[in-house]
C-alpha cells in the first residue's frame, strides 16, 4: 500500500493569496513497507477541482523529492485558482493512486495588477483619538455570483464584517511588519457571504503597532499618526462579467462603540454605541477622507496569521486578602477574556490582568511597568450580553473582576488563546513529572510570545521583536511548532530593516527610525543579537530544507558578517562597540544585568560562529568562492581568538561557566585546549554545587555541551536540579511558562526588581532543543537537510527511567524513545517516515544482543551496521518502525566527543 497525502504549498493547506512567482509543492508518503523511497512523482494543475481542464501536467518525473518541489516552467496567473493532485512510484516499481485533490490562489501578484482602492481614513467631528472608527459601503448584487474576494490592508488593524458576519478567522491584521518598507495585505473568500439584493461591507480600524503605544517610552505613532484602510472586493458573476468594489470617497464613516483599543493598554468598549451595520438612524455617517499614502511596499500575507487556538476555563475564583476578587486561570496565557453579563444600561465593569500574585496572595502588577492591560466594558443593559475585545491581547494568568455583580459564576468567563497558527510539530514526555511540566511551560512560552513577531515578552510595555531572544530559540521552536513561515516573514522584516552598514537592530521591526530605544548611543548591532541574520536562517535550512529562504537571506548574512570586519582596528576580533553579552546571568557585578564574561570575548565568539554558519550557507548554494573566503576568514578569527583568550599552556583565561560553553560549542580550541576547557568547565559546575551560572547567551549551549563532551550525567543532573538556580526551580515554584529571571520570584515570595521581570519569557526554554536533540536524539542532517536523513542518537541519562520525542517533519513523523527495562536492558523505538533514511545510534549497546523486532541484527538484512565501538553501535536504516532491544554496557563514557569540539558540526 502506497499513499500521497498531507498536500501542501508553501508549508501552507489550501492557501489563498499567494504572491509567490513559483509555488513550492510538498507531500508525504504513506506506506506499510519498510525502505520506501520514492522514484518518481507526477503533478497535475487544473483550473476546475474534477481536473476537467488540466493546465499543466508534468508526466512522470524520475526524482525523490517530495518536499519543496518547484513546477518548472509553469506561470501562475494573478488572483487565480488552481487545483492540484500528486501520484507517485516508489523504489521497488508500486504506483500510488492520486492523492486527494488540494488548492492553491494566487493573490493580486503586483507586478500584473495595480490596486484601484484608495487610502481612506475617518475623519469624525468630536471623537477623542484613541477611538476606534468603523467605515462602510453599501451595494447591491443583482445578478448570480461566481466567486468574491477580497483583497485587504490598513495602517494600523483593521476587523472586516460583510452583511452582519465577521470576515475570516484572523486577528491583528495585517500584522506587524516594516512598515515604510513592507506592509501585508490579506485574501478573504467571501463568495458564500454575499446576498442577493441590498449588502454591507464594513471595518473596524484600530491603532494597533503602527499608531498605539509601543516601547518603554510612552510614546504612541512611532510608524504613523493616522490609521487608514485599504480594501478591494472583486466579485466574478456567472455570466463572465467582473465587478471590483474598492475603498474610495463613495464609504462612509461613524464612531463605533469601541472607544479606545491599545495593544499595550487594553479596551474601552461601550456597549450603548453598537448599532447595525446598515443602520441609518442609529449614528451619523459622514463621509471618509482619501489619504494620499504609497501603495508600492504593499506584499502578501507571508506568514501564518493570529488566529484563535484554544479556549480555557477559569480554575477557580479567588478573594485575595486585600478583598479583591481574582479569576485564576491555572495557566499563563496570552490572549483576552471572553465574559457574558447582565445589567443595566450604562453599568461599567472592568477586567485587569496579572501574571502572578505577590507572596501576600494579592493581585501584582507592577512588572507590567506602564501597560494597563485593562478591558472596560459598559452594557447596554438588554439581556445578557456577551463581549471580547478586538484590538488588544494581554498576557496573564489572574484577571480582577471590578464591577460585576456580587455572583458570578465561572462559566461566565472563557480564556481564548490566540497566536499565529502553527502547526504543532514536536511532543515530548518523561519518567519525570517535573520535566514534563518544564516541556509544558516552555510551550506555552512560545504560544504567548510568537504572536506575529518573536516577541521578549507579551505583558509588559515592551512586546518587542529581540533578535537575541529570537535566535536563542528558534531551533527549540522549530521542534515544537512549524514556525518556517513565521520566520520567513520576521527575517524579511530583518533584512529591510538592516542598515546601509550591515548592522541589525536589538528588535524587529525597529523602532528606532522616530524613537531612541537603546543604550547608549546606539539601538543596533549587539553580538548574539544581531547573529540572528544568520543563525535563524541556517536553522530554517536546517529543519526545514528551504533553500530558497537561505538564498533569500544570504546576502544579509554576508553584510552583517562584514559589518563585524569593519568594526576596530583588528578585523578578527570584535573588541568594540555595545554588547549585551551574557544577558542576565547570575555571575554578573551587582546592579548589572551583563553577566561576568567578558562581552568582547561573546562578540568574537559569536563572530566565529557566524562566519562558519555563513560558510555552510555558502556551501549548500555552491558559492564556492564564498566557501574559500569564509574559510580563511573563520581561520584568521579562531586564531586571534586564541591568542586573545587562551594562554600558551591551553587554559581559557575567561573563568566563567559561559566562556567556556562557546568556545566548546563553537569548535574555537584546539584539542589539547578542549580537554582541558571541559575538564575547567566541570569545575566551574563543582563550584556552584552543579549549578548554572549562565545566562540568556551561554544557557542554550551548556547542555548540549556537557552531553558532547562525554559528561552527559552531569547535562542530566543540571536538568533535574530542583533548588534555585535551575530550570525546574521555576516549577516547583508553580511557573507554567518560563520565566525571565532564574529567580523572577524567590524561595520567599520576594521578586525581582519590577522594572524587568516578565514571567513568560521564552530565552531560557532553548533547553527544550537538547531534550529533543539529545535526551531523544531526534536531529537533522546538514548535507540532507529538513530530515531527509533523520538522525536518531539518544543519550540517556541518570535521573529518567525512560523519554519519547516525536517531531513531525516535512516527510512525516519521526519518533524515538527509549526505556530502561530490567536487568540492564534498554529499549529503543525509532519511527522513521518515508523517503527518508535514518542513522540510528544504539547507546552503550552490547553488539552481540541487540534484537531487533526478535531477531539478531545480522538477521536483518535491511538493517546495516556502520560502526560498532564499545560504547555504541551506529546503523542505518530505511523509513519504517524499528524495535531495538540489547542489554546495556555499563560504566563506559560517551566517547562521541572527542571529535566535535574542534570542529563545528553541532549546530
């Protein structure tokens, strides 16, 4: 049995509105034998979905690819649909059927199609300026409707509805993105909306990021004074005939009943106001103003949108000793509240927002610095009315009822999570409850922080876009969610914000162009910071084999290299300039959030680092002049990093936990050096009883570090260390996300300074990749990448009896676990998809009783054996699902380190 299915174009199912000049198509092979490989495949296009009118067929095609695959020669036509279906051959000659029928339609695709809407803007006599107008059209349909979509933007959010119904599923739109430079526009089928007769199209505009607050400064329209909506409906009638109804003086404008919706500071909402959409009495429509504004940064929806992913009900309903009354919701969410309430007209009830309780039990907000996040709502007073907001989200997990009624009840209130919709890819369980949570938190961290741009932070006067953060965790987040057209978006923003230099801002989108947001005098260019132009690149590549996005930033990863080499006097080392360097570490001077290693020592580290990441890069796009020159490049900064750091007799001369993570990690030693940096680092780790140290630069690495370097058991014991410092301190402490600080709030109840501590925080939960990529061993290949050869080499450890990873790939679903039976017997369970081949290390395995399924290895054929040490048996395999079991060697180290360190190969 051979199978096509999970049909999709650019990452996406069915999508619509597409600007891309060659869709790429991916599918997944489903097949009940072992070594399925595919050898040829066959794609046909029709413009009809029983493919009575093919527009391109390919034949059949000899090539295994089946993920990324580019239809040579075809063109699509703008705002046009077409409908697609895949057949394939695998290796041993069994065709497969044709897969069920997917779609994908073109957008307006810029170049064929100019835009005939206008800016427009309300302009309303006596309305305060944080209110939110709404505009509208009437028209009529008189004849039978074909298909109608439509084609929408704004400067600030805008909330479509059509004839009394909400246009679409998606929130904050167009999103958050450069906007001088680029500005989204979304595609809506609203074909099975329209109505014969008399219709109403209609929006909301809110503030959003391009005119709200945003930034610690207080400041409001950083991107512009003055929001406006730019819309096009184009209906196609039965009979041929096209109409396009697009956003001009001919719309009309009110005040709407939301009074003022802040990102930062919640909504006001005045139930009084609402009125129909086609009302003619209930308020006074004035006509809208046409604002002249450029149209030519305008793209297509390039990543995911928000939209709503779950809902949550309250777990209890507290009174705090201060006599407030507190909605817990069991978890640190982001999104808002949906309530429902009975009253009278002009009655006001309020809802604000926390993340915890101070150790008193009360209601603590004072980290949110100066974001509100608050929702005022005023009832109209007939029934029971129900409401959420529109334009705003909070992150918390306490909410204060002020105004309701003396009963409520707690199904009256719903916690609707929202965040860009990503697909979740990633799951991970263990023998220890406390890891598992620590797994749970650091999902949940990503789902309230990925929600539009890789935000530090959702609660506080912050919400920004930090590159450090970013790349700290995309491998963790690429595991846990399909996040590749999340950053294909962000990393296009990165690239137009890049400066003429080759410098990166802090964060993006930037916000320096009208507002000083640094430290110092600069707002750009911190080493780990900046490497995001070029590490969450290679790691989309990596994860995801998307060649065209690494050729798409390639050219970004070059100037921010060459932005270093321009910095100082010494071209290999970056010893200038403002760095962050080992962001709130726990070495640091006190009053200092920079932790103790020096940041010149970070700069040049990271500086390495890139150069060798921007060689890969070279490498897989057969730059290979570019592969000579980072070559040479990468040996001069690796040498004059040792002759700056590393005494004659190979000692790093920078003693904390963190120097000597990167240089390990990054491969800057020579080998005699790296014995002794890791026999250095577990001193350092006895020193603090096996306690980190480090911070926002040296966590993600430390780990990964201690597994590669033969001491696993110490990785381990970090992990399950549940005293402060520690990752599991924060869940015994009831954390549900992970926090900013290593001690937010203290064994005490005492917190952290109010001026920075978030409690949903995602830099620290980058210790998620190592449970994937180590504890389960489930790991790309550089040369195959997106998992075409998946690599299966668990370590397990002391402290878990057993750990079971699945990660769901472009190919399909790739799984390992293993458990510790009795008798020292391990079992290892690989699940390895089709089109895909697997090498699979077998840890500390004794050769002669490994069985596989109950057979001896050298009784199955299709297994092959490529190294068998006394610590390990390497071997590799065709997709399929494997059972190994074999009794274990006891008392041997983990001897694949000895290789690794002096060279970059980890990451």
């Amino acid at each position: 049995m051979l199978k096509v299915n999970d049909l999709r174009c650019e990452y996406r199912m069915n999508p619509i509105g597409l600007d891309v000049r060659s869709p790429r198509l991916s599918w997944k092979l489903e097949s009940d034998r072992r070594n399925c490989m595919q050898l040829s495949y066959q794609v046909q296009l029709s413009h009809t979905p029983d493919f009575a009118d093919i527009v391109w067929d390919t034949q059949e095609l000899k090539s295994d690819q089946s993920v990324h695959v580019e239809l040579a020669g075809f063109q699509p036509a703008a705002r046009t649909r077409y409908y697609y279906r895949v057949r394939v051959r695998d290796a041993v000659e069994e065709a497969s059927g044709w897969s069920d029928t997917a779609f994908f339609e073109m957008g307006r695709m810029e170049d064929s199609t100019e835009w005939t809407g206008e800016w427009i803007t309300a302009s309303i006599s006596g309305e305060p300026d944080t209110s939110c107008p709404r505009m509208r059209k009437c028209f009529q349909i008189v004849k039978p409707v074909l298909a109608a979509t439509i084609y929408a933007t704004a400067l600030g959010l805008y909330e479509l509805h059509l004839n009394h119904a909400r246009v679409g599923d998606t929130y904050f739109t167009p999103g958050w993105t450069t906007y001088s430079k680029r500005l989204q526009y979304q595609t809506y089928d609203v074909t099975h909306q329209l109505q014969s007769g008399d219709n109403v199209l209609g929006a909301y505009l809110g503030d959003g990021w391009y005119r709200g607050y945003l930034g610690w400064n207080k400041e409001r329209e950083i991107f512009g004074s003055t929001s406006a909506l730019l819309l096009e409906l184009h209906i196609r009638y039965a009979d041929g005939s096209e109409e396009v109804i697009g956003s001009n003086e001919e719309w009309s404008a009110a005040p709407s009943a939301i009074r003022m919706s802040d990102i930062y500071m919640g909504e006001t909402y005045d139930a009084r106001m609402d009125t129909d959409w086609g009302d003619q009495s209930g308020c006074e429509w004035s006509p809208v103003e046409v604002l002249a504004y450029p149209k030519n940064m305008i793209v297509a929806q390039e990543n995911v949108p928000v939209t709503k992913m779950e809902q949550l009900q309250p777990a209890a309903l507290l009174t705090t000793p201060q006599g407030d009354r507190v909605l817990d919701m069991g978890q640190n969410m982001v999104g808002w509240m949906r309530f429902s309430i009975e009253g009278n007209a002009g009655q006001t009830v309020e809802l604000h927002h926390a993340e915890i309780l101070d150790h008193e039990g009360n209601f603590y907000v004072d980290n949110l610095r100066a974001a509100k996040q608050r929702i005022r709502y005023t009832l109209h007073g007939q029934g029971v009315e129900t409401y959420e907001p529109h334009f705003t989200f909070q992150g918390f997990r306490y909410v204060k009822l002020i105004g309701f009624p003396e009963k409520v009840t707690l199904d009256q209130f719903t916690g609707v999570v929202l965040h860009s919709n990503m697909d979740r890819t990633g799951d991970f369980a263990c023998s220890s409850s406390l890891v598992n949570q620590l797994h749970h938190n650091i999902v949940w961290g990503q789902k309230g922080n990925f929600l539009d741009v890789p935000t530090d932070c959702p609660q506080r006067d912050e919400r920004l876009g930090w590159t450090g953060d970013a790349q700290m965790f995309i491998r963790t987040s690429a595991y846990l969610m399909n996040t590749a057209p999340f950053f294909t978006k962000w990393l296009r923003d990165l690239r137009a914000e890049q400066g003429e230099d080759g410098g990166i801002p802090f964060f993006v989108p930037d916000l320096r162009s009208s507002t000083s947001q640094g430290w110092g005098d600069t707002s750009h260019s911190s080493a780990a910071w900046g490497d995001a132009a070029v590490i969450c690149p290679w790691v989309i590549y990596e994860m995801y084999g998307d060649v065209r996005l690494l050729k798409e930033q390639y050219e970004s990863m070059q100037r921010w290299i060459a932005y270093i080499y321009e910095q100082g006097e010494n071209a290999f080392l970056w010893n200038t300039g403002f760095h962050f360097g080992d962001w709130l570490a726990l070495d640091s001077k006190s009053g200092s959030y920079v932790g103790a290693t020096d940041i010149h020592y970070v700069a040049t580290a990271f500086y390495a680092y890139s150069v060798s990441l921007t060689r890969k890069a070279a490498a897989a796009l057969g730059k290979l002049q570019d592969v000579e020159y980072y070559d040479e490049l990468h040996r001069n900064i690796v040498k004059a990093f040792r002759d700056e750091y590393v005494t004659p007799a190979g000692r790093i001369a920078v003693p904390t936990q963190t120097a000597h993570v990167l240089a390990l990690q990054f491969g800057l030693l020579e080998t005699s050096a790296c014995t002794r940096a890791a026999a250095q680092l577990t001193e350092l780790l006895k020193e603090t009883q096996n306690h980190l140290t480090t911070g926002f630069v040296g966590t993600p690495y430390l780990n990964p570090v201690l597994s590669d370097m033969g001491r696993n058991d110490l990785a381990y014991e970090l992990l399950l260390q549940e005293d402060y410092p520690s990752w599991l301190y924060q869940v015994t402490q009831g954390a549900t996300t992970v926090w900013e600080h290593w001690d937010g709030m203290r064994e005490d109840g005492s917190l952290w300074s109010a001026d920075m501590n978030s409690f949903n925080h995602y830099a620290y939960g980058a210790i998620g990749e190592w449970l994937y990529r180590y504890v389960a061993g489930i790991r790309p290949d550089e040369q195959e990448p997106g998992f075409k050869k998946v690599h299966i080499k668990p370590h397990p450890g002391p402290g878990l009896e057993w750990a079971e990873a699945s990660y769901e790939s472009m190919y399909g679903n790739v799984k390992s676990s293993w458990h510790r039976q009795a008798n020292g017997v391990l079992e290892l369970c690989v699940q390895v998809p089709a089109n895909t081949s697997a090498e699979v290390r077998l840890p500390n395995a004794d050769r002669q009783t490994i069985m596989e399924n109950g057979r001896l290895l050298d009784d199955s054929p299709e297994i092959q054996v490529l190294e068998s040490s006394g610590t390990h048996v390497d071997l590799t395999v065709g997709s399929g699902n494997y059972r190994f079991i074999y009794n274990i060697i006891e008392g041997e180290g983990d001897e694949h380190s000895s290789t690794l360190f002096t060279e970059n190969t980890r990451k």
